[in-house]
C-alpha cells in the first residue's frame, strides 16, 4: 500500500553544544587495584550477547512549527493497517489458487494432446484443440478480472486508511500548533531532519483505538 504526497524538501541544523572546559584528571595511586576480570565461558560454550543499547528518545522541540509521519509505519503496525493486509492478502491467495487451478488444466490438457496425437482420430484431436483455446482465453480473462479486483481493494484501503488516519493528523497538528505534518516516503525528497519531529508513534497510538 503506498499514498502519494507532494512535499517539500526540509532540512534542519541542529543547535551547536555548549563548550565544557576539559575534566582534570586525578593523580594515579601508588598502589592501583587490579582490574577486575571475567572468566571466560567454559568450552563449547558461547559467551553471552551483549544486548543492544536503546536510541534515547529525542523530544519533539517546543519551538517547532512543523512534524511529519512516516506513513509506511503506520500502514505496517497500525491495527488498522494490519487488517487492511490481510484482507489484501486473502484476496491475493485466492485468485492465485484460481488461476493455478487453470494453469493445471491447460497443463494436463497439453499433455494428452501430446500422447494422443497419434492414437486419435482427427476429429478428436482437433476437438482438444478447440478445448485448449478455450481455456486459454478463460485463463486470460481470469488473469485480467484478477488485477482490476485486487486494484480496486488497494484503491478502497489506500482511501479507507486515508480517511481514519487524516483526522488523527489534524487533531495532533492542531494540538501542538503546527504548521504543517509532512508525510515521510521513499518519494518525499526530504534529505535530514530532526528526529524530534517524528510524530509518528503519537499517530499510530491513537490509530490503534480506531476499530
């Protein structure tokens, strides 16, 4: 599912750190304690992982007019972004398993045709031939119905998504007394931004109350 936004591209400067003069570092002792050591994993066994430190959470800034969501986020973790995929996904199996079901016909009619070129009279095989044509054509149309039903569910979620998540939008912006909320994608064009200004996590909670 992809939503296409017109948008400006931003680039923020982030604020230069006040200069801290240098600690003083204290005289060594004249008898310094040992370094503690670990013992290392009996063997065979591995030693234990480090767990990843967590990115702190940088606050959105109280002087800022603008934010942005990223919208592939909110379609990916969002309750309702979930259901919208797997409705699309049911959709998909089962005109898949429809037209593999066609494909399978053609497959076996092509083999008998095969074995019995020459065992059949004319009249018959000519028969299996028509036949062939036939489920060609039906495994065409199949193939077309198929793409115009699985672009339309997509158009009814992108809008569907679309009328749920923009109130959302708009009350946060309101709130915070925005400017503007731009949408972040692959088409965007914004280049750097200030993390701070991602509203998207206070988007996606609210988003997962909607039923």
């Amino acid at each position: 599912m992809t939503t296409a936004f017109a948008i400006c591209a931003l680039v923020l400067a982030g604020s230069a750190a006040a200069q801290t003069p240098p600690p003083t570092t204290p005289p060594p002792t004249q008898n310094p304690p040992p370094a503690t050591q670990q013992a290392p994993p009996p063997a065979g066994q591995k030693p234990p992982a480090i767990a990843p430190t967590a990115k702190p959470v940088v606050p959105f800034p109280a002087d800022a007019k603008i934010g942005f969501i990223d919208m592939q986020r909110l379609v990916n973790e969002s309750a309702p972004g979930k259901r919208g995929q797997a409705a699309m996904k049911t959709l998909v199996d089962r005109l898949s398993s429809e037209l593999a079901t066609k494909n399978k016909e053609i497959q076996a009619l092509q083999d008998k045709m095969k074995t019995q070129q020459n065992v059949v009279s004319e009249a018959v095989y000519n028969a299996m031939v028509r036949d062939l044509e036939r489920k060609n054509r039906e495994a065409q149309t199949m193939s077309e119905s198929a793409q115009i039903e699985r672009d339309q569910l997509q158009a009814d979620l992108i809008q569907e998504f679309s009328q749920k998540v923009q109130p959302i939008v708009e009350a946060v912006r309101n709130e915070r007394g925005l400017w503007a909320v731009w949408v972040l994608s692959s088409e965007s064009g914004i280049y750097a931004v200030h993390t701070g200004l991602d509203l998207t996590a206070d988007v996606l909670k609210r988003l997962d109350t909607i039923k």
